[in-house]
C-alpha cells in the first residue's frame, strides 16, 4: 500500500515525534507488522520513483517516514533495490566530505551535510539473511542518510553551519526559472520569507562540485573559456613568468589556467572546503597552484610579493568598509588588482543572494572616492559585469 509521506516543517514545535525518536530494532522477520512495513515501503518508493525519478541512481526512504517506527529502509541503487533492515556501518574506508542531499520528510529543503564516501555496511534482508554491501560517493551517502532516520536524526540536525547549510534550490525561489533583472533586495526578502539565511555559503554554490564530479579538466578548459575577457587582462599586466595571487573563496580554476601558461601562482582561499575542492582540481589538471589559507582583508603574503592580485564574482559581496580593505590589502600585496563584479544590469540565474549590485559608475565613483586608480575598465555579458584593473 501506497503511505503518505510523515512531514517535518522546521518552523513548527509540534511535529511527529515518529521521525525524531530511535527506530526499533527488528528481531521477527516473519510478523504481520515486519511483512507489512516491506510491502509499504516497497510500494511508496515505488510511487516517488515514478513521480520524481532517480536522477542520481540512488534514492531511499525510511520505515518512520510512512509511520512505521521498525529499523528498515528501502533504497533503489541504480536498477537494484535494497531492503535494509537493522543496519549498521562495520567499515569506513574513505573521508567524510561534503554531499548536496534533500529529503522527502523536509522536501522543499536541501542541505549540506558531510558522510564518509566509501563504507562498509552489515544489514538483515527481508527474509532475515545477515548481508554486506560496499558502498562509495552518492549510494554511500544515500544510505547514511536513512540509517540517520532510523537513528531519528534528521539532516538538519547534521548541519555544520545551520545559516547556510540548509537552503532552497534555487528553482523553488524562482518558479518562472528566472532571476530579477535587478534584485533590490528580492532575494533578501524571498528567503526571508522562507525563515532562510540571506546568503548561501561557498560549498552549496559548488555544490555539484563536490559531488563526484570527474572531469576537472573539462571544467577548467569551460572556466576559462568564459573568463577569456579577464585572463587577457591579466597576462596584460602580468610579465612573462611573473606571479599571480587569487583571492577569494572560489574554486581556483582560473589559476590552474594561468599555471599552465607558466606563471608562478598562489592561491588564497579561507574556506576549508573549497581549498579542499580547489586542490582537487589542481591534483587532477597535473598543474603546481600553491594553495594557502587567508582572509581577502588579511593577505598573508609580504608587501609586492605579486605582480599581480585578482580575484572575481566576490568583492560584490562585502560592505564598503570590507572592501576598501581587501582592494588596500591586495595591492600592498601586488601592484595591479584585477578584479570582476556584477552589475545591476546582471540577467542571469548566477546570484548567490548575498550582492550589492551597483552600476558601473557606481563601482567607479567607489573606487575614485577612495583614491584607488582606474587603470582599464570593460564591460562584459552586455553590461552585466565589469571588469576593473586598478593600482
């Protein structure tokens, strides 16, 4: 039988308790209660398989989330479905690493919680056989992700950074798939709205990133590709052989680039995670990026140990008093700053929520104001950012 799914709404105290109390451990394979919760579960996966696909070949759902408090998930892997009952994790292998998950308890939510990537897992079949799987990448955190609920833990609950890490994709924000020409708040307000932080953090920006991604090299030919425009600018002002400093919080794609074309390259980025990401992808373009922890307002680095700083799609995001820090900070570190920002010209589903979008002129009377030197100025994307070199 088809079971309506047992919801959670973060917003309310009188939820079912069924989803956040530990689930009993099934010991009488062949009971009318034991034979009934296979069949339901079997029956209404089936149902959301059909209504939601399984895009990423791994989908799962818990016994407590059709009302049934008994130790037992099902979970489709690729073609395959699994009854899992009583499990348990007896070896880990991998490290635990930043997935992108949702849930059909919380649906309209995603989150972004860590798992070990390549387990060992121990469990009991319908027919009460003992059995053992090797699980790696999404179908391990898939999973993890159900014995949490017969744990009655909820993903929210894993949260590492509880503002940022819970979020609505950007779809539901924008039914129309469309974001604002000019956002004037828009985003601001629709998350607050939805009782969401107003930004999202680097790792859920980057989040398909983390999620066995294979083909960093693709993507580092694609990036700069895109930031053709900006590179140019950069290897104008940058001798031959000369040093490039990237700061930001990004993914480091642009200066695995500017490796291979031979400059000596370093990269500041305060996130652990996205310097755990950008050394992947630095590993795997086989190129020599030297990657350093460090705030954009307090770089590291001597004074005019760069040729050359850039950083792009980040200075947005400060407030005036941030930013004329970073923009000093990086130019007692480099003699040129190269920088990119959007502007409220931007029409593209590329904003992250946390911007302060200005116009052109008003970068520029920024800049003026603060005794900063426009060296070069352009326009990009018809106008919908623009890309600075200034000493």
């Amino acid at each position: 039988m088809i079971k309506p799914i047992v919801t959670h709404d973060i917003h309310k105290k009188d939820n079912p308790k069924v989803l956040q109390e530990k689930t009993r451990r099934i010991t009488d394979f062949e009971c009318e209660e034991t034979r009934n919760c296979v069949k339901d579960l079997n029956d209404t996966l089936d149902q959301l398989i059909k209504d939601e696909g399984n895009k990423r070949g791994a989908i799962g759902l818990s016994a407590n989330q059709i009302a049934y408090p008994l130790a037992m998930s099902a979970v489709t892997l690729g073609d395959t479905r699994y009854m899992f009952i009583n499990p348990e994790i007896i070896e880990k292998r991998g490290h635990d690493r930043l997935f992108r998950i949702g849930c059909f308890s919380l649906y309209e939510y995603r989150a972004m919680v860590r798992y070990n990537d390549d387990v060992t897992i121990a469990y009991y079949d319908p027919d009460g056989n003992r059995q053992t799987i090797d699980l790696k990448g999404d179908r391990s955190c898939v999973v993890q992700h159900e014995m949490d609920h017969l744990d009655g833990l909820l993903l929210f609950e894993r949260l590492e950074h509880k503002e940022k890490d819970l979020f609505v994709p950007r779809e539901a924000l924008y039914k129309d798939g469309k974001v604002p020409l000019r956002n004037h708040g828009k985003i601001f307000e629709l998350r607050r709205k939805l009782g969401l932080n107003k930004t999202i953090s680097a790792p859920i920006w980057y989040s398909s990133l983390f999620n066995d991604y294979s083909d960093y090299v693709s993507l580092v030919e694609k990036t700069s590709k895109e930031y053709r425009t900006m590179l140019k600018l950069i290897e104008q002002y940058t001798p031959v052989n000369g040093k490039i400093l990237e700061a930001g919080n990004g993914i480091g794609a642009l200066s695995v680039y500017l490796d291979k074309k031979g400059y000596e390259v370093r990269c500041c980025i305060e996130d652990d995670d996205m310097r755990e990401l950008a050394q992947r992808i630095n590993d795997q373009n086989d190129s020599s990026v030297s990657y350093v922890s460090g705030n954009m307002t307090s770089l590291p680095f001597e004074d005019k140990a760069f040729n050359t700083i850039f950083s792009y799609e980040v200075l947005e995001t400060l407030d005036d008093a941030a930013l004329e820090v970073a923009l000093l900070e990086g130019l007692r570190t480099a003699e040129t700053y190269i920088f990119m920002v959007p502007t409220i010209k931007l029409n593209a589903n590329t904003l992250k929520g946390n911007e302060r979008l200005r116009t052109r002129e008003a970068w520029e009377e920024f800049l003026n104001k603060n005794q900063f030197e426009i060296v070069e100025s352009n326009e990009i994307c018809d106008g919908g950012y623009v890309i600075f070199a200034i000493k």
